[in-house]
C-alpha cells in the first residue's frame, strides 16, 4: 500500500457526548479521520481518551452525536455494530488474546467466523501476518507460552489479518516491559508508514513526533488541542498543554 | 567461638522441653495427664484383647521415640529420624496420639477382618451360614449378598441381560479405539477422531435404547420397548437415573446460566406478534366463530369479537415492556428449584407433572423421576456455569466484541470454552452427589440400590440381614464416586495445556 492520503474520510465524529450516570465523560467530541491518517491522542488519565476511541467500535455506547465508519452510522441496529466492527480493528493494552486457542486459531478465528473466508486462506493470511510481525515460528504455541511483547504482536497480527480500515490502539505498550515496547513500536511504526489509518492512545512521546500526522491532546472530555506534531511539541497554543508537556518532558 | 555458642543454645534442654510441653499452662499440663492416662487405659485393654499385635506396636513405639530422641540430643538427624519428629512424635500430646490412632486402627481392622472373613460364612445356603455365624461370635452371612448380586446390580433386567451387555461391549468397543486416538497426537483434528467424538457424544442415547427399547415385542427387533418400572433397579437404575440427569441438564444449564446472565431488555418483536397471531387466529375459530353464529344482541357480537383486542394488547405490551423477561424468568426458575429439597422435586414430579402435559402423554414413574432430578441438576449446575463465566475477564469479551464476532460465536469459541474448563471440578463434585442422591427414589418406590439392599432382610432366606448389603452398597458408591472424582482430575490437568 502506497501513502494514500486521499481525503476521503472513514472515521466522521460530530459532537459526541457520553455519560457514566452523572458525570459527562465526553463533552462534544468532533474528528474526521482521513484515510492513510496516523493520529496519536494524548492527555492526562481520566480525560476519555480511551473511552472516545472505545465509543468507535461500540465496546462503549455514546449517548448524544454521531458517528460514522466508511459512510454506515453507529446506532442500536446489531446490523450496523457488526458492519463497523468488520472495519475497525482495535489492540488492547492487555493484548486479551484468547488463552485456550494457539496463536494461529486466535487470528484465524474472525476470518474464519466473520469474513467467511475458508480454513486454507486464512491460515494463509495468518501466517504471513505472523511474518510481518517477526513471529512465524510461534504459530503453534498457546499465549500463555509468549512473552508480553510477543503477545502484542500477535495481538496487532490478529487485528490486521481482518483487513481494517482503521486501526484503534489503546495504550498498546503500557503494559509491556521496558525492553519489549520498542519491538511493537517498530510494528505500528511500519504499518504507518504502509498508509494505514490508525488512532492510537498511547504515552510515546517519541512514536508521537515522529510518526503521527496529527495529535490530538485531551482534557476533560474534550479535545483542547489539535495540530500537527511539530507544531504541537514545539509551539503548544493552550495552557493546558503546555503544563501537560512540561509535566511529562522534564522528568 | 560463636559456633560454639551458638551450638550450646541449640543443645536439647530438659528444662525447655518439659516447659512447652506440660508445665507451660495448667490446662496444657491437666491434658498432657488426662491423654496419658487415656493411652493408658486404652492401651492396656487392647493388650489384653489382642497382645500379639498390640505390644509390636508399643515397642516399635517405644523404640523410634527413643531413637529419635537420640538422634535430637546428639544431633545425628538422618531423614528418618526427623521425618518421625516432624510427623509424629514433634511433642508428647501427637507422641500420644500417634499411639492411641495406631492402636485403634489395628483394633478396627481387626475386628472388621475377622466379622469380614474369618467367622464369616460365604454360603448362599441360608442354613449353613446361620450354622457358620452363630458358632463364631460375630460374622458376616456373605450369601445375603452373592444370591442378591443381580438384584443389586441389574434388578428384575436380569432376565434382559443382552441388553447389558449390548451396552457394555458399545462402552467396551468405544473406549478400546479412543486409548490410543485421544492419546496420540498423531490423530488431533483427524477425521477419526471427530467420528469418535461424536459416537461418545451419541453413546448415552445408544445405551438408553438398548435398555429401554423401542416398538412391539415379538417382531424381528431384539430391542423391543420393556416396562422399565418394572425391571429396572439397583446399581443399573441408579446409574441411569444419574446419567440421564447429567447429559440432559448440561445443556439446559449451560442455556440457563448464559440467560441468567442476559442484557437483552424486552422482547423480539417476532416472538410478540407471533405469539398473539396464533392465539388471535386460534381463538377466532375456536371462539369467535361459534359464538357469531348463535349471537343475537349487540352484546353478544362484541362478546364473540373479544379475541381481536390481542393484537392491541401485544402492540401495547410490545412499545411499552422493556424489562428482562430472559434473566428474570431464568432466576426465577433457579432459585424455586434451589430452594426446594430433591425429595420434594421427586414427589411434585410423581404427582403434578400430569399436570404439564398434554392428554394421552404419561411418562411412567422413571420418567418423571428423570424430569425431576434433571431440572434439579440444571439448576444448580447454571449456578455453577454462571460461576465461571464471571471468572472470564473482560477482556475476553471486548476482544471477541473487537473483532465482530456474533454473539453465538463469541460464547461458543471464546466464552463457555474457558468457563466451562474453571468450574469442572464444581460440576464434577455436583454430578457425584447427583449419583448418590438417586438413594432418594427408594422413598417413591423405585427399586434403586439402596432400596435392594433394604429389601434383602425381608427375604425368607435373609430374614434381618442388613450390615452385609449395606457394606457392599457402601463400597459400590464408593467406588463409581471415587472413579469420578479421579477421572475429573485428569481431565482438569488435560486441558490445562496452554492456561496462561
């Protein structure tokens, strides 16, 4: 895939509000996503960050605004939740891949059940994902038996064997150790630079300067700051990002 | 010179010893007495009863304590000496103990060996035996048990036994193939093994044919339905009863702990309308009509045309109903199944489950026991399912969630997979006290293990023979029970391949 920056917008969020019971977690969130874009979204904890990309593909509901994936609405109708969900891809910070299957059935079960693909092609796509990730030989072993960044590779290998639109990473090395976050860095880092649209929360300052074409920094449910990286680090607009960025560049 | 310090203060003391062992408080001290006085008097009496065996005993005692205590003085430990120490003698009250326990066992295995063998009588002559016993003091009648063997393994089928064994040589021919294909990787994802699969999953249905049969006697099929009231019992009923429970309240379980567990508010929409369209179109012919016909005033024609509110009442309960129909009605179901003992289920399905059931439809009393005793199985065992699907953490679901799998798929491949794998030894634990629950169908006249063996001192030839019966039924459900438990720990480590 070439850099394809075409314009044409898959993500569409306008004015996007969600509550838990009282309190107003996203306050009026609007985003257009453009294919081939690479967006990093930082802020503090508790400013709904994760929870925003989460509203994307309906692990969390939004109760007011809309959203779109490739044209197809995000409402209550099942139908909708299952066309979108095909089309976004989502890494979690915990990897949750599934224990009781082998690496091979944990990527090739959506493709199987959902894509409909058959057993041969899948395993197929499996395993040159698995490639792409540097992990072919571990095709046949459980999780439990991988290490954390392994696992994380397996799980972006999962994701991707789908073929999404867009990519949503919530905090994908947070919970790795030190010596294993670079080699799934180096694994998003490629898949930016092959042109996939990726939403990605995460503390990496250095992944955010070099690879994002936008960051977006949030406060409080809402999205306080937007512009591009270099920009952003080197000549932050609110008071509030400048504290933010002084807070986490000093120490 | 620290050594050396240090190996004095850890020198046996006489002073410490007597200290944490008797003197450290009055109450320590009273027990320490009284216990050795018991050992005493315990002792003593099994010495006089049986001093051939007893005073080995209490010298071997005497001796490893002695050796032990060297051992401790000097510092010469070896393995023995303190595995003794650790496990036996590590003070005086488990010293004693230790004694007292050893005694008493050889006193019991005493006493039952020679009741069990020695002045027991193995005749199925109800003559000799009474002969054989009543010159010893006290011993079994062996007979009682060997000339009720069929009856208490099979009952009145013995008359069917091609049935049995039928049965056993399906078991027998499936588990001779499935040692070696389930064993060796060689086979995983083979074509045979998934027959094989199937053919165990088909099994329980097989054997239930084979026992119960089907269509008239007389015609060219072996298998013809029999009266199973009649010729089923003992271990055989019991057995049955408990197999048929499980299989058939494994599902229902597993359906009722997933809608427990359901999020789904009011109902689909297919389920309303339909619902009241039958019941509309059923009462318009079954009610409307005839009463249009003999109708004369204003009131009798909106009497017959009450029928065509329903679709106004399903719009209204449909727009306006957003409750949880599935959990409620599901927890509502458990718990009055929960809350009733089996005893209870046992007599309520005798007596009312006529009641459900549409005319010309009577299961026979076996029939309705099953009914009974596998709602009681399920409803326990959705609390046990429910159980292990709370253990699967979130994650499980947000990624099945993430990737659009659909709901089928996320439970079947993800979900139950790995609950049902956390709560085996829960189930396990309850499908072992369902096989011996089924003692309980002896109090609705089932002829089921333990009612045989009852029976057996009723009998002319066994008048008030009861111990020997009972030790042997006491061993039977022992034994499957134990089997149980023993297979639920290999399958546990089986599929522990691969558990993070």
């Amino acid at each position: 895939m070439a850099m394809d920056k075409s314009g044409e917008a898959i993500v569409t969020c306008v004015d996007v509000n969600k509550w838990y019971g009282d309190f107003h977690v996203l306050k009026g969130i609007d985003l257009e996503v453009t294919k081939g874009e690479v967006i990093v979204i930082l802020g503090p904890s508790g400013s709904g960050k994760s929870t925003f990309i989460r509203c994307i593909n309906r692990l969390e509901e939004h109760q007011e605004g809309q959203i779109h994936v490739k044209g197809t609405e995000l409402t209550h109708d099942v139908r909708n939740i299952a066309e979108i969900r095909r089309e976004v891809g989502m890494v979690f910070q915990q990897f949750n891949l599934f224990p009781h299957l082998t690496i091979l059935e944990n990527i090739t079960l959506a493709p199987i059940h959902v894509r409909k693909w058959n057993k041969a092609d899948s395993e197929e796509k499996a395993m040159k994902w698995l490639t792409r990730v540097g992990i072919p030989e571990q095709a046949l072993k459980y999780p439990g038996q991988l290490s954390g960044g392994q696992q994380q590779r397996v799980a972006i290998a999962r994701t991707l064997t789908m073929e999404p639109e867009v990519i949503l990473f919530d905090e994908p090395t947070s919970a790795l150790d030190p010596e294993m976050i670079s080699e799934v860095l180096d694994v998003m880092r490629d898949l930016a630079d092959e042109g996939y649209t990726m939403l990605s929360v995460t503390h990496e300052m250095g992944f955010a300067k070099t690879v994002a074409d936008r960051i977006i920094f949030m406060d409080g449910g809402k999205i306080v700051e937007m512009n591009n990286p270099n920009e952003f680090f080197n000549n932050p607009q609110h008071e509030r990002t400048k504290l933010f960025l002084s807070q986490i560049l000093n120490h | 010179m620290t050594v050396n310090t240090m190996k004095a203060k850890r020198k046996f003391d006489m002073g410490t010893f007597i200290r944490a062992n008797i003197t450290k408080s009055p109450l320590l001290a009273i027990w320490t007495v009284a216990l050795a006085a018991f050992a005493f008097w315990f002792v003593g009496r099994s010495m006089i009863a049986r001093p051939l065996l007893t005073i080995p005993v209490v010298i071997a005692w005497a001796a490893t304590i002695i050796w032990m205590v060297r051992a401790e003085i000097n510092k010469t430990h070896s393995p023995t000496t303190l595995w003794l120490k650790g496990n036996l003698y590590n003070s005086i009250t488990n010293a004693l103990l230790s004694l007292i326990l050893v005694v008493a066992i050889i006193g019991f295995l005493v006493g039952f060996i020679t009741y069990a063998f020695f002045n027991a009588s193995f005749s199925e002559d109800p003559a000799i035996a009474k002969e054989v016993t009543e010159a010893g003091q006290l011993g079994a009648r062996w007979g009682s048990v060997t000339q009720n063997l069929e009856n208490l393994l099979v009952f009145s089928m013995k008359t069917e036994m091609y049935r049995i064994w039928a049965s056993i040589g399906l078991l027998v021919g499936l588990s001779i193939p499935s040692l070696i294909i389930f064993r060796s990787a060689k086979f995983n994802r083979s074509l045979i093994r998934r027959i094989l699969t199937w053919l165990w999953i088909a099994s329980p249905f097989i054997i239930f044919f084979f026992l119960r049969g089907v269509g008239e006697a007389g015609g060219s099929n072996p298998f013809y339905a029999i009266d199973t009231e009649q010729l089923w019992g003992g271990l055989l009923l019991s057995l049955i009863l408990s197999v048929v429970a499980i299989v058939a309240s494994f599902p229902l379980g597993v359906l009722l702990a997933l809608g427990r567990q359901s999020k789904i508010n009011g109902v689909p929409w297919w389920l309303t309308y339909g619902t009241a369209a039958l019941l509309t179109a059923y009462l318009i012919v079954t009610f409307t009509l005839p009463n249009l016909e003999v109708a004369e005033t204003t009131g009798n024609y909106i009497y017959a045309l009450l029928p065509l509110l329903i679709p106004l009442i399903a719009l209204f309960f449909q727009k306006g109903f957003k409750g949880n129909v599935m959990a409620g009605a599901c927890t509502v179901f458990i718990e009055c199944i929960r809350g009733v003992p089996l005893i209870t289920l046992l007599f309520s399905g005798i007596l009312l489950l006529q009641l459900f059931l549409p005319d010309g439809w009577e299961p026979n009393k076996i029939g309705r026991v099953m009914v009974a005793m596998t709602v009681f199985s399920a409803a326990y065992l959705a609390e046990n399912i429910r159980g292990g699907l709370q253990a699967i953490p979130r994650g499980q679901y947000e990624a099945a969630d993430s990737l659009g799998l659909s709901t089928y798929t996320k439970y079947t491949k993800i979900v139950l997979p790995q609950a049902l794998r956390i709560v085996i030894p829960a189930i396990v634990g309850q499908f072992i006290g369902l096989f011996k629950d089924t003692s309980l169908v002896a109090l609705v006249g089932l002829s089921d293990l333990l009612n045989v063996a009852r029976r057996i001192s009723s009998q002319q030839n066994w008048l008030t023979i009861r111990t020997e019966p009972f030790i042997f039924i006491f061993v039977v459900y022992f034994v499957v029970s134990y089997a149980m438990a023993w297979y639920s720990r290999r399958l546990e480590k089986q599929l522990g391949v691969g558990v993070r």
